[in-house]
C-alpha cells in the first residue's frame, strides 16, 4: 500500500471533550499501510516529505472517518414497499420484501455511506431463510460488497430463536389466527430454519475465516429481549467472553418492549439482561428509548453502549431517547442510521444535524447535544462499539488511516462569518455534495464522486434489474399475508401497555 501525505486547510483530529475539539490549521498527516504515522503542518510534513503523492487541495476540512453504528440493509423498507408504522405493526409490513441479491443490496447502501462520509458500518443482518447451508453463504456475500467497495465493516447475524412475529410463543400466534391463515402463516415460519445452534456455528466459522483481515470483524447480535431465549442470552454472553468480541443488542425500542420485560421476568430488560452477565463495555444497546432513570445509572456504571438511532425513533413513533441524560451519566454514545435516515437514506452528516437540534430542550442549562458531542458520537464513540475499538475515530498517530476531506467552500459560500466555529460549519452545514474524498485503511475509495474500486452505475443498474422480474410465487404470498395479518396483530397489541405504567424517561429541564 501507498504512502500518503493528507493535506487540509483545517484538520479536525478528535474530540477533547463536549465543548471542545482539537484543530490543526494547515494540517497534515503522513498514512503508510493504512496507519497514520505523522500528524502536523503541511508546511512541515511537505518539506520533511516533499516526494510523496499528496491527496487534498489545501482547501478541505480534515476529519476522521465516520462509524454508522447500527445498520441493516441496503433498499430501504420504503422502496420495497413497506411504509413507516409503528414498529410492532411495520414488523408485519416487512414482510413484503423482495429476494434480494444481498451483494447488490448491500453496494447500494454502502454507496450512500461512503458518500456522506461514513468509513465503517455496524451491519446487522436480519433474518434469512434456509439452513445454514443457504444462510451462511448469503451473510459472506454481504461481507464481500464491503470488502470490494473498500469500507470497514464489523459484521453480526441477528439471533432470534423464539416470538419471531408477536410478543407471543410462535405456535400459540399461529392457533389465535382464522383457520385461513393458519397454513400460510406457519409457511412463513417454516422458511426460517437457523436454530440458536446453527447461529453459535455460523458466528464461529465466520469468525475464523474473518477475523484477522483489517477491514472486516465479526460480532455476535442478540436480536432483542423478546426474540431470544434464556438458552440464547447464556450462549451469546459466553460466546462474546470466549471470543473476545463485543455484542449488539436491540433494547427498549418501544413501550410494548417495556411492558414484555415486566411481563417475562418481572423488572426492567436491563435488569433482565443483567441476570446474564451481559452488561458491559463489550455490550451495546441499540435504540434504549425506554431505559429508566436506574437502568441508565446501571449502563453508567457498567460502561454499556447505547447506539441512538434518533431517525427510526421518529420515523417509527418508537419516541425520544434520553441522550441528554446518557450525557450527563457519562454512558458512551453511537450514531445509527438503522434502515434509513429521515431522508430515506445513509446520510451521516444530516443524522448528526438531527441528532444536535432533537434534544434541544427548553432551558438555559448545558445540558443539550453540543457540536463536538455529535461528532464525538458518529467517531469515536460509534468505533468503540465496534471490535475496532480505539483504533478508529482520531487523527493522531498510531490509529488507522480512516478520514473525509470535505469541502470547505461548499460549507462557507457565499458568505460565513469568521467568528463561527469550524465544528459547527462542519456540524451544520456539510452536505454529502461536499464530500471530496474518502480514504479508509490507507486507501482512497472514493473522490471527487466517483468510487474507485466499484461502478455505482453499472452496481444499480444491475439491482434495478434483477427486480423488475415479476413477483415469484412466495413473495405474492408474503405480500397477501402481511395484508391479511395486519388487522390482527392491532388487535394483539390493543390494551398491551398501560400508557399510565409506562412513561418514557426524560430529564427534567431547568425553566427561566
């Protein structure tokens, strides 16, 4: 791999705390192998190294490379056809998603990833029909677009392994069900054939086979409280101490989240989970919209991740999570983009816009998002969710070769005033129009709009056409049966949670 210089008219290497970043004006660093070796001066580092290719015009803004902590796919619900509900009810819409080509898929969104910035992803993959055999095969086709796009990757395949489509024991939905639906209902289960042993064995030989490449981690993902077993939970736990590698949970996205742990074990989830040895620096929960003031002080004290996925929280009425507070107890803290953005894409920069301006509550106290807090997130504090850890997210040397050079121009014309802090020109207003180019371990994969290792056009033409084949025989099944199974999971969840047992958590803000 090339040696690199990194010229910048600013360069931004890393959050000092939630007021304060550090800035080098005329900033330069040195790359070789993927690892930065010299931060400093352009002027210093060109003289010093005056033959090496240089990337960048003196005209950028320098940061480090963005981590999407949370993620699932590349079509979003949307274009396959299931709109934004509730999401015990959009559990049901999701059915109407096409077959897939999961590398196509997969390029899709790693496009618009890299695009805004984004040089590591969180995947988490979903379910997939099939027994290992299949599914296995399909998760390193995920595995290979990243790899071929050129992008960091930390890879898990979700766990379910009981109540796959209500809050409830899968044979016992399927009797509570018209006699009409009985058989297309458990058609639909029967496609789902990876029991929990098949999952610890696939997690175990993708492991083996990627563990000690640079740009791709595997990890272990129990789906949620509600999908996995007390089996599974203990399997999962002892697989991430065997294996070293962290784990990422959805928790408490919803109220009827809430109310299912009260109802399984009589306490929180986090409680529950807790029982389970689960909780910890190697544990991230994703969403945690309905944590409780103790079950905060818990994730605090036990140095557990909370990934904020503040666009699905809004675009699936799942509701505010406490981040202000997460703040305040010092629990680490990610940025996740989860299906879509609330543009119905992977945009990082307008998720850490969203994520600035949706906690802003009324009072003078410093207790709302600052700029350096949501940059923080989407680096630092999303690598460390990762199995990359502290290797990702500053410029500094000794870490890895991941960063963005953005336009400085596009941020600052016609007009920005000279008192207003780089961060929150940065913050506020890059857009992925201004995204000059993206490096990651040491290698440039994607400038002035074009990506250097995959056609983009040639990728989507390609997604385009494998799905205008007509619908095949089972996803016009699908299709009838979310339709026909709506009304009846409403009619599950009317009367689940008793709006005054559960209130969502939010810190009370100082009033003038």
């Amino acid at each position: 791999m090339a040696t690199t210089l990194v010229r910048s008219k600013t360069m931004i290497t890393k959050t000092v705390d939630r007021h304060t970043v550090e800035e080098i004006a005329d900033g330069a660093l040195i790359q070789e192998d993927g690892v930065i070796t010299e931060v400093g001066t352009y002027e210093a580092l060109s003289a010093k190294h005056p033959t090496l290719p240089v990337l960048g015009s003196g005209r950028e803004v320098l940061v480090p490379g963005f981590v999407n902590g949370h993620h699932h796919v590349g079509l979003t619900p949307v274009q396959l056809g299931s709109p934004d509900m509730p999401l015990e009810l959009w559990f049901i819409t999701r059915m109407v998603t096409r077959n897939l080509n999961l590398y196509l898929d997969t390029l899709y969104s790693a496009f618009e990833m890299i695009g805004s910035g984004i040089t590591t992803v969180q995947h988490i993959h979903g379910w997939l029909p099939g027994k290992i055999d299949l599914v296995e095969p399909l998760a390193n086709e995920v595995i290979r677009a990243y790899e071929d796009i050129g992008m960091r990757v930390s890879y898990s395949f979700a766990v379910r392994d009981q109540n796959r489509m209500v809050y409830q024991d899968d044979k016992a939905f399927v009797a509570s069900l018209p006699p009409e639906l009985q058989a297309p209902m458990q058609r639909w289960y029967d496609r789902f054939q990876m029991g929990l042993e098949d999952c610890m064995d696939m997690f175990a030989h993708m492991h083996g086979r990627h563990q000690n490449k640079r740009r791709v981690k595997i990890q272990l993902a129990p789906a949620n409280l509600h999908w996995c077993s007390d089996s599974a939970l203990t399997a999962l736990s002892e697989a991430s101490k065997k294996y070293e590698v962290p784990m990422h949970m959805h928790l408490l996205e919803t109220a009827l989240q809430k109310e299912y742990a009260w109802r399984r074990g009589g306490c929180t989830a986090v409680e529950y989970i807790d029982r389970f040895d689960m909780l910890g620096p190697k544990l991230t929960l994703g969403h945690g919209v309905w944590l409780n003031e103790s079950d905060i002080d818990r994730l605090a004290e036990t140095g557990t991740c909370v990934c904020h996925n503040c666009s699905s929280n809004f675009r699936l009425r799942s509701g505010l999570a406490a981040l202000n507070h997460f703040e305040i107890k010092g629990v680490n803290t990610a940025i996740g983009l989860d299906e879509a953005g609330i543009n119905d894409d992977r945009d990082m920069l307008q998720e850490m816009r969203l994520v600035l301006r949706a906690h802003r509550v009324p009072g003078m106290d410093d207790d709302v998002p600052t700029t350096p807090q949501v940059f923080r997130m989407a680096t630092t504090g999303g690598a460390k969710t990762t199995p990359y850890g502290d290797f990702l997210g500053t410029l500094e040397v000794g870490k890895g070769a991941d960063l963005v050079l953005l336009d400085w121009e596009q941020m600052s014309y016609p007009y920005l005033d000279r008192e207003t802090p780089l961060l929150d020109a940065v913050i506020q207003r890059a857009k992925s129009d201004g995204v000059r180019a993206v490096m990651c371990d040491g290698e440039v994969i994607y400038r002035d709009g074009v990506f250097t290792r995959v056609d983009r056009d040639g990728a989507l033409k390609a997604l385009h056409d494998d799905l205008s084949r007509a619908l095949s025989d089972d996803e016009v099944e699908r299709r009838n049966l979310s339709k026909a199974l709506l009304p009846h999971v409403k009619k599950f969840y009317r009367g689940y949670v008793d709006p005054a047992k559960h209130q969502p958590f939010y810190r009370p803000s100082s009033r003038v």
